[in-house]
C-alpha cells in the first residue's frame, strides 16, 4: 500500500531523472539546476552557473526544464526557478 511518502518520494526521484537527462546539456553552456522543493504538484528548481544570469534562462525553463519534467512526471503542474 503506498502512502503519501511512497508517492512524494516516487515524484521527487522523477523529477530528478528528468534533470539528470538535461543537466548536461546546461552543463555545456556552463550552467547547472538543482531540485529545491516538490511541493504537491509544484517543483521548485535553482538555474546555476552561466544559466542563472542567461538571457533566455526563461525559455530553457519553460521549453526545456519544464516540460521535461513534465514529461517524466506528467502529474507536476508547474515548475519553479528561485
């Protein structure tokens, strides 16, 4: 039977298989991403290095981070940068 920790902890692994399967491509460009918080269907992430003052750093957290995520655990809503 899972229970509420079963399932966050199911979502937060996820998660971080989705920004494992990107972080190379920030780590390319300099940057990196880490997982802050997953708060009901919400993730809240940290853009680092060169990604975190980039000028598109919006784009790749929607177009990339997002919905990679998104793919990996359609049950996430939004994701966060702080």
């Amino acid at each position: 039977m899972n229970n509420t920790n079963d399932i966050q902890e199911e979502l937060v692994t996820k998660v971080m298989e989705a920004l494992d399967s990107i972080r190379p491509f920030l780590n390319k460009d300099g940057g990196d991403i880490e997982l802050v918080n997953v708060e009901d269907k919400t993730v809240y992430v940290r853009l680092l290095g060169h990604c975190s003052s980039c000028g598109i750093s919006s784009s790749t957290m929607k177009l990339g981070v997002e919905s990679t995520i998104k793919q990996y655990a359609p049950e996430i809503d939004i994701v966060v940068n702080i």
